[in-house]
C-alpha cells in the first residue's frame, strides 16, 4: 500500500485511513521498529495484556493450581520473620 508524507506543523508523518487504524486495532500510539531498509508500524500492546480474563479462564478450569508446593518440608517460615 502506498501513502503520501503530509506535513504536520514543522515535521512530516503518514496519514492512516479509518479502515487500516480499524483492522490493526491502533489507538493513540503504535510501536515503530526501525529494520535495515524497512520500518514496521505495529498496534502497541500493554504488557499483561488479556492476563485478567486468562486468569478468570484458567481459575473457571481449575488450571490455577500450585504446581509445587510454596512452602517445603524442611523449610520454617518462623525464621524469615
């Protein structure tokens, strides 16, 4: 897809029709990786994104249950205090 460089005060930017800002789900800032010859513009995420309804999934599953126990046979908790 080919775009025009617009002028914006005293810098220059791209202009992304409502269609692709719609598609790719981009806000109010986007992620810009600088690659040789290439840049990639791409929606930014928020770490932990989707963790709150994963965790919702996994406790609705039964998933969300300790692997190991968080406290061992041999440990005393008295002596951390």
């Amino acid at each position: 897809m080919e775009v025009s460089i617009v002028q914006i005060g005293n810098s220059k930017g791209l202009r992304l029709s409502k269609t692709v800002l719609d598609k790719y789900k981009i806000r109010d800032t986007v992620e810009m990786i600088l690659e040789e010859e290439q840049i990639v513009i791409r929606a930014s995420t928020k770490p932990r994104q989707g963790w709150d309804e994963a965790f919702k999934i996994m406790n609705a599953n039964g998933d969300d249950q300790l692997l190991m126990n968080d406290i061992f046979d041999d440990e005393n908790p008295e002596e951390w205090k």
